[in-house]
C-alpha cells in the first residue's frame, strides 16, 4: 500500500507518518511539506510541495491512500492567508484525488469543526458541523466539511473518511504549540507547577484532548480498514478547570467568560499572544463528542489518558522538546526567538 501524507511534518503528522511505516501492510509513504525535514522514518520519501500552488498530480500518481493533515493556524491576523491555505489549498488536493483516482481519502477535521454543544452529554459525529463564525479554525473546518461532502457526492467510489480529533498533544509538539498559541513572550518554565499561580474557573471550560500517538494510530486504522464517514477522537477524561488546577498546582479563581475573552482579544490585538480571541469562544462552546463509533468501527482506543497526554505537553515544554521537522524543531525561531518576535505574534514565521 502507497500511502501520501500531505503535511507530514507537523505535530499530527509526525505521529501518522510514524504509525503508518509501523504497519506491515504499508510499503512506501510519500511525505509532502512545505519545508523537507531532516527527519527520515523508514519507508519514507520527502517531497517540498505548497499545496496552494504546486501541481499534486506527479504525487498522487498510483496511490492506494491519501491523508489530507496540512493546515495553517497563522497567521490569525492574515485570515485570507489562512483561508488560501486552508481552504483552497484543501480543494486542490481533493481535486488531485480525483484526478487520480485515488480510492481512499482520509481528512484531518477537528472537534472546532463542529457547531455549539452541550457540555453535559456526548454528542455523536450527526451533530451540526458549522464551525463557530467568529473563529477563523472553526470556520474554515467547516467549510472544509462542505467540500468533502459535494466530494463524495461526485465521487462515490473513493471511501472517504473524517477524522474529528480534540486537542492534540505529546511531548515533541510542546514547542510548536507554545509557539502557535503562547507566542514568543510565553516562558516555558511557567510549564512547571506551582508556579502557574491560578486556573480561571470559566463556565464551559471544558474539553477533549487525546496523544498524538493514539491519532496516528486512529489515521493508521482509517486508512488500511473498510471504514468511512466521520469518527470522533478523543480520550478520558475529560478536562475541566478543577482537573487542570490540580495538574497544575493552582488554585481556581472564578472568571466569566467576557472576561477571559477580554483578556484574550486584548492581549491579540496588542500581538502579545498568537491566538485569537474567536479561539476562546471557539473552546467555550465546543460539544464533548462520543467516541463509540471510533471504537466499534475502527476498533480505536487511546494508550493514554486525555491527562497523560496534557503532561506530556507540559514536560515538552519544561524540556524544549522537540522534533527534527520544521514545524516541531525547537530550533525554529532561533534562540531567544528572534524570527518569532520579528514576524509578531498572530503571524507564520
């Protein structure tokens, strides 16, 4: 099986690239970025592609799988760059699959891809996949989804398949998650706890999260298994502000969510910090999934616990951890930061 990985650097991508070459079945993977690694996996062929300008058909040529990971988070204060990139660059590679013929289409969706949910019951992969209109992630996820489904609509002989994972961590993606979302001004050491002095006690701070591992295994199982339509990705428990404050070594301090977004949307409109105020609306109404389709039909279950995952991160970040990817590698910015200070927080360096 020839499996193409389309953004195969990244925190994601790294961990489908490493669980498809695992795979016995798989015999050659195809890795396209937009800046080649000097990582090199057995099995594995590197290729410099922008998916919003480079012609993909050369890369889909005979293969049995393609998995669709590339997207941009930044620039937050450029949304027509994200929306190139995201949005029509996403168009491109469907329509490459089906110039091809590619039988299998494997998509990276996203929790934020779904419409506000409750926070009191799962909700199943049928609920409304509309996005939150003021985050530019929720937004583009769900215009993405609109894609795919005129897709299968044209092309009902490629098996697609939609993966709606919650927050993605592990240890080697510490760095490029500080980065997107902390920004440059962020001190790892603060990663530590006891020294994070509080957790804000927000009304629906509540989310998924899931290793990075168990994704590449959930991408792994998508592929190579008859299975298609959409399947939600996460692991127990779920995390609330009381779980983070213990992880932490903070005390919770009640904070509404007018004023976590205030903080927020001034703090990014000052460019001290990369994410969005939209994120934090995105967050606070986000559904917790179900993931009993996940498990009945791709017969997925984590290794880790949503917490072993978040402590990960948080040992990552202590460490400066890392991988030799681009995206991953603590390298990026140079020392002390100086590419990301330069670019601005909100921007892609």
């Amino acid at each position: 099986m020839r499996v193409v990985v389309v953004g195969g650097t990244g925190n994601v991508g790294t961990s489908v690239v490493s669980a498809l070459v695992a795979d016995q079945n798989v015999t050659s993977v195809v890795g396209l970025a937009r800046r080649l690694p000097d990582w090199r996996p057995s099995k594995t062929t590197w290729h410099a592609v922008d998916v919003t300008t480079r012609d993909l058909a050369p890369y889909f040529a005979e293969a049995d799988a393609v998995v669709h990971l590339a997207w941009l988070f930044q620039p937050t204060h450029d949304p027509v760059t994200t929306w190139r990139a995201n949005i029509l660059g996403s168009s491109r590679v469907f329509e490459a699959v089906a110039g091809q013929g590619v039988p299998v289409l494997v998509y990276a969706s996203s929790v934020g891809a779904y419409s506000s949910g409750p926070k009191d019951r799962p909700v199943g992969e049928d609920w409304p996949t509309d996005g939150w209109p003021g985050a530019a992630y929720g937004r583009e996820k769900a215009y993405v989804e609109r894609l795919l489904d005129v897709f299968e609509r044209d092309h009902p002989a490629t098996r697609v398949v939609r993966l709606r994972p919650g927050f993605i961590f592990k240890r080697e993606s510490a760095t490029e998650q500080r980065r997107l979302f902390g920004g440059p001004l962020v001190p790892q050491r603060l990663a530590r706890p006891g020294l994070i002095p509080f957790v804000p006690d927000t009304p629906g701070l509540r989310f998924q999260a899931v290793h990075g591992d168990d994704v590449g295994e959930a991408y792994r199982l998508a592929v190579t298994r008859p299975a298609s339509g959409a399947f939600n990705i996460a692991a127990d428990p779920v995390i609330d502000p009381p779980a983070l404050a213990e992880l932490l070594g903070a005390r919770l301090v009640p904070v509404s969510g007018w004023a976590l977004r205030s903080a927020a949307a001034v703090a990014w409109h000052l460019r001290l910090i990369p994410a969005s105020p939209g994120l934090v609306d995105l967050v606070l109404r986000m559904p917790i999934m179900d993931v009993t389709r996940a498990r009945d039909e791709l017969g997925w279950r984590p290794r880790h616990t949503a917490l072993d995952a978040l402590r990960e991160l948080l040992e990552g970040l202590r460490t400066s951890a890392g991988m030799d990817t681009p995206p991953l590698s603590p390298e990026t910015g140079g020392p002390a930061r100086p590419g990301e200070v330069r670019a601005g927080a909100g921007t892609w360096p």
